[in-house]
C-alpha cells in the first residue's frame, strides 16, 4: 500500500493572514465572517489572524507578496468578490487577482489561497457568501489543510 500524506483541518499553532479586499463589502465582509469562523472553530485564537483591508482585489497580490515573504504566517486567505458588470474590467480584475495570488504562492512557498468570488451578478455572489454556503469558510478550511499538509510532507526545507 503506497503510503498516503494528507493534511488535517485544524489551525492551532499555526499563524494566518487574511486579506480582504474592501469592493462589493457587502459581499467580501460575508466572506471574511466565514474565514473567521472556520478557523475559530478549528482552534485558532485571535491573537494567531490578522486581517488586511485593500481597496480591491486586483490589490490582494501586491499585499499578499508582501505578507508572504515577511514569513510572519503560515498561510494567506485571500477574499474578495468581483461582480460582472457590462465591461472588460471584470476580466482583468478576476484574471490579474487570479494569477498574482498563484504566483505568489509559488514564488513564497507558503499556501496563498483563492478566496475571491468571481460572478456573473449580485444572485449568484450572495449565494456564494451565505451561511451554509460561504466560500471563505471554504478558503480557510484550505489554508488549514495546506499548513498541516506542508508539515506532513517528509521533505527538507
Ligand atoms: N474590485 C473588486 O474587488 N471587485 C469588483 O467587482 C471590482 N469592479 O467591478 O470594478 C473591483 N474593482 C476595483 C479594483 O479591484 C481596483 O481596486 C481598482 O481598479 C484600482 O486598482
């Protein structure tokens, strides 16, 4: 039986950053409520979260490199919503928050999670922040296991 490393879902000893990008709050602060929840109900102690305000998401790259190489967290949870409107911003937002959050994962080396919403319309971004379903209670849970999962691993620095 080939042998199997997985992380587990919890946050005690570990240390997180959340950045939240203020655009759409209404939105946004639902996520940041889940996050928060997630890792509150996990073991986390407020004192282990700190929590970052951008303007919006096209800024969570700049700010989550920054957090990411002072080496302060174990994890970064990324939120925000971008909403569809009748122009090409939208692409350019979601794709340059998309792709700057991956990359700074990768160049870090620490797990920067994608917690920002991309939708079509209001509807769908209330959907994706409610109680039973909120995606930045799903991007916490994530940013758990990858912690857990980073100090499972058997491999050197
Ligand atoms: N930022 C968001 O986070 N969501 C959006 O839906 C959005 N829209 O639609 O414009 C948005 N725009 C602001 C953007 O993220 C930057 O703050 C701005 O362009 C300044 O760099």
């Amino acid at each position: 039986m080939a042998k199997v490393i997985q992380g587990e879902i919890q946050a005690k000893g570990f240390k997180f950053g959340i950045i939240v990008s203020r655009f759409n709050d209404f939105i946004s602060n639902r996520l940041l409520e889940g996050a928060l929840d997630a890792l509150m109900k996990h073991g986390a102690r407020d004192a282990d979260i700190e929590v970052v305000k951008v303007p919006g998401s096209f800024e969570i790259p700049f700010i989550a490199k920054k957090m990411a190489l002072a080496k302060k967290y174990d994890a970064i949870v990324c939120l925000g919503a971008v909403i569809r409107g009748g122009t090409p911003h939208f692409e350019y937002i979601s794709s340059e928050a998309a792709k700057g959050i991956a990359t700074t994962a990768l160049e870090s080396g620490i797990p920067v999670i994608f917690g920002v919403i991309t939708t079509d319309n209001i509807e769908q971004a209330i959907e994706r922040a409610g109680a039973k379903n909120n995606k930045g209670w799903d991007a916490a849970m994530t940013a758990m296991e990858m912690v857990s999962l980073m100090k499972n691993l058997p491999l050197k620095k």
